[in-house]
C-alpha cells in the first residue's frame, strides 16, 4: 500500500495540481485555434512550468 500511498500524496501535491492548472490554461489555448499544430507542445509545456 506504500505506493498507493506515494501516489496519492502526489496526485494531491500543489506541485501537480499548478501543474494541472497550466495544462488546462493550455487546452483552452487550444480549444481557440491560437496554438496550431503545436498544441501538444503547449499544453506539455505548461504543463512542466507549472511543477
């Protein structure tokens, strides 16, 4: 159960939910068009600033 543990303790790290927030910035981002072919990019990339 340790890892469950870990898991969870990550999951609900503000570490990893900033970084939720700033990849659904990202995803709105891409929803309007402004970030291409590149949205993979955009999104993984808020995505890390935001850890």
């Amino acid at each position: 159960m340790a890892t469950s543990s870990r898991l969870l303790r990550y999951a609900e790290s503000r570490k990893n939910l900033t970084g939720s927030l700033l990849g659904l910035v990202g995803v709105g981002i891409a929803l309007t068009g402004a970030a291409g072919g590149l949205w993979p990019l955009v999104v993984g990339g808020l995505y890390a600033a935001g850890r």
